[in-house]
C-alpha cells in the first residue's frame, strides 16, 4: 500500500486526553502525519508540552481544555470548534478515569459514577457530536480507546473493567448506525502500558508476578507502540475497518 494511505494533511484530529502518556503519543503521531492536532485535556496548561512537540517537529497542533465527564464542556468545545475550524475528520477519545483500586465489593458509589461519567458518558457524547459533523461533511474517523481489561476483567478493577467492556460494545454500535454516512468507527484495545495512569498497577508486585508470566513479549508497552495502531486506524489505510478492536497487549489476552 502507498505511503500516501497514511497521510493525515489537510485533516484536523481531535485527540481527548492528549497531555500525556498515550493520548500524547498519539497526537504526536497524528501531527507527525499531518494533521491539525487539537489536544485536550481538563487543565489549561495540560497539553501545553504536546503541542510543543508537534510544533517543533513541524507540524501544526493547538489546545483546548475540556472535561469530557462535563457535558457542557463537550458541547462548549464542539462550539468553539465550529467557530474556529468548522469541520472534524478525526476523533480519538483516549482520557480515561480509573478513581477505585481495589476490590469489587468495597466499589463507591462515587468512584462508580466517575468511571461511567467519563469513560462511558463522556466517550459517548463526544462520538455523537463529532458524528454529527462528520456525516454532515461526508465522513470522518472515530477511534476509541478501550482496554484488555474491557475483554478480561482486571483485578480491583471491577467498574473501570465494565466501562471499558462498554466502550468497546459502543464502538460495534456506532461503526453499524454511521458506515452510511461514510463514518468508520473502531477501538483500540491496549495491554499495560508504561504511563502515570498504570503506575498503581507497576507498583503492585503482585500484580506485575501475575501478569509478566501470561505476557509472550514479557513486558509492558510503551505509549508510541499503542499510536501506531490510532493511525492505521484513523488513516485512508484502514478505509474498510469498521466496528474492529485492535488489541496491543504483547499477546496478554492469547
Ligand atoms: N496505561 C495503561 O496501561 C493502559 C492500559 C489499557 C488502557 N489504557 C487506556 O489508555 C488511555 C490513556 O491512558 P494513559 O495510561 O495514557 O493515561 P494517563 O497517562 O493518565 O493520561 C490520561 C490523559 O487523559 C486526560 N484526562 C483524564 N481525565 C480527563 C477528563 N475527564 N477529560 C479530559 N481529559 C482527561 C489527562 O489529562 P488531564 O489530567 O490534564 O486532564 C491525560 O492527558 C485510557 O483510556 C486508559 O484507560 C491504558
């Protein structure tokens, strides 16, 4: 396939979640390739060193804050956005909440809300506002960002385990509702991956001499290794993926 299937120029990609960890590999990918990268995160500073990044390299990148467990905040962003560039082609929706570590049992019923807020409401709301503009323009490219545990429950990680189970069931969803409109929607399914998020989890010794043995690449991923996967997916390369969950999780699952 030609290089040019994984050309971004001339498309403006939304990343949530972009000031650090993997959402930060991703958007410096996207912008690598071309894109006008619009990073986001919940602090005003928050994606300040993403786009930095992208700008140093080149290519052209810009940030807004926005809480995506708000709605106000999703539609305050989705307003400034048509002001300003009228148009979205890429959606990655990477920010995640995970308040609870611990067992099942004891889960909170804020803790609870928290995760759905975010990883279910706030996923969702940005899909359909984003979808929205896309089949109004002809198309667009949705990518959400899930987890092995949405497949496979993780341990004391019992209500972010659900919300990433439901973020891959919404991915099916919208991929069947949007293929007319020319909207291709798909999930990305990381393993543990070295960022602040995961540092509970790298901490856990017990933990970590449960997973190593059941991972064939025997070690977490870094945040680059899970971007190469948003772009094939975002790109013209996968223009026949739709409804998929990629999984990068060095075999974990197997
Ligand atoms: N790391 C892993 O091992 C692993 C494994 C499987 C899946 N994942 C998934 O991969 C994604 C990224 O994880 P990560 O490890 O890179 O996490 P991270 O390093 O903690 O980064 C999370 C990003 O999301 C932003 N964010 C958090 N809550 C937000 C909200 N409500 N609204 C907007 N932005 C918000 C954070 O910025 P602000 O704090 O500035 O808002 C930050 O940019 C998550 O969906 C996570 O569930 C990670």
């Amino acid at each position: 396939m030609a290089r040019e299937h994984f050309s971004l120029a001339g498309k403006t990609a939304v990343v949530a979640g972009a000031s650090r960890g993997i959402g930060q590999a991703i958007a410096a990918l996207l912008g690598e390739y071309g894109a006008h990268v619009i990073a986001l995160s919940r602090g005003a500073d928050g994606c300040r060193e993403t786009v930095d990044g992208i700008l140093e390299k080149g290519g052209s990148a810009e940030s807004q804050v926005c809480h995506i467990g708000k709605l106000e905040q999703i539609e305050a962003f989705f307003g400034w956005l048509d002001e300003h560039h009228g148009r979205i082609d890429i959606l990655v929706n990477n920010a995640a909440a995970n308040p609870y570590y611990g067992h099942i049992l004891e889960t909170d019923a804020a803790s609870f809300e928290k995760t759905l807020e975010v990883n279910l409401r706030g996923y969702f709301f940005m899909c359909t506002a984003a979808g929205r503009r896309m089949r109004d323009a002809g198309g667009g490219a949705i990518v959400n960002v899930a987890s092995a545990n949405g497949l496979s429950p993780g341990d004391k990680q019992g209500a972010y385990s659900i919300s990433k189970a439901g973020i891959i069931n919404m991915g099916k969803a919208l991929a069947r509702e949007c293929g007319e409109f020319g909207i291709r929607v798909n999930t990305l399914v990381p393993g543990l991956t070295r960022t602040r998020f995961a540092q509970a989890l790298h901490d856990d010794d017990d933990f970590m001499a449960k997973m190593m043995p059941h991972t064939p690449l025997g070690r977490g991923a870094e945040p680059e290794e899970m971007a190469a996967a948003v772009l094939y997916l975002v790109s013209d390369a996968a223009s026949y993926t739709t409804g998929s969950s990629i999984v990068v999780d060095g075999g974990y699952l197997a």
